[in-house]
C-alpha cells in the first residue's frame, strides 16, 4: 500500500527526543485523572480506576479541540433516564466528571 500513496514509513524509537515531552505530557494528564478516581472511590480495583481514568481522558476536549470519543464513535454513550443508575454507577459517573474537569484544567495550563 505504502508504494501506490506514495507513502513512506519511518520507525521512531520511543524515546525519540523531541516525542519524550509529548508523553510526559499525556502520561501527567491520565495519572492525575487516575489519582483523583482512586481518591474518590479507595474501594475501587486499580484496574477499574484506570478505565475510568482513561475515559475520563478520552471524553474530554483536548487541546486541539477534538473530543477522542466523538471521533471514534460519533456519539456519546449516555444513559437513559428511564433506567436510573445505581448509587454506585452514579458516584462513578459524578468521579469522572470530576476528573473530566481536572483533565481539562490541565489542557488549559498546558
């Protein structure tokens, strides 16, 4: 395929100088999304924290203005309210809300 676009591809190590700001930027981003899950709900499994960390990130406007989610999937999966979630799924939803906005604080700063 690279041949017919015209394309070329080039291997970049990981720990290319100039990528190395880059993930230290989004690694900062998704950890403070993490601790303030994991500081919200102690009873959580740390595995289930950084899924909602990462949703967290993802549903949130970067600093390009695109929201991941919507790209991927053109839609917000939202609830309904015909069927109310329980107290546990609501306080998951009001944690990472809460790390939403701390994900966009740092987008702001950054």
């Amino acid at each position: 395929m690279q041949e017919r676009t015209s394309m070329m591809m080039v291997s970049v190590p990981i720990e290319a100088h100039w990528l190395i700001g880059t993930i230290e930027h989004y690694h900062a981003v998704l950890y403070r999304s993490y601790e303030i899950i994991s500081e919200e709900v102690p009873e959580l499994a740390p595995e289930l924290a950084l899924q909602m960390a990462v949703k967290a990130v993802n549903d949130t406007t970067g600093p390009d203005g695109y929201v991941p989610t919507l790209l991927i999937f053109r839609a917000y999966p939202r609830m309904m309210e015909y069927s109310p979630p329980t107290p546990m799924v609501a306080q998951r939803a009001a944690t990472v809300k809460k790390a939403m906005t701390e994900v966009q604080r740092l987008h702001t700063v950054h």
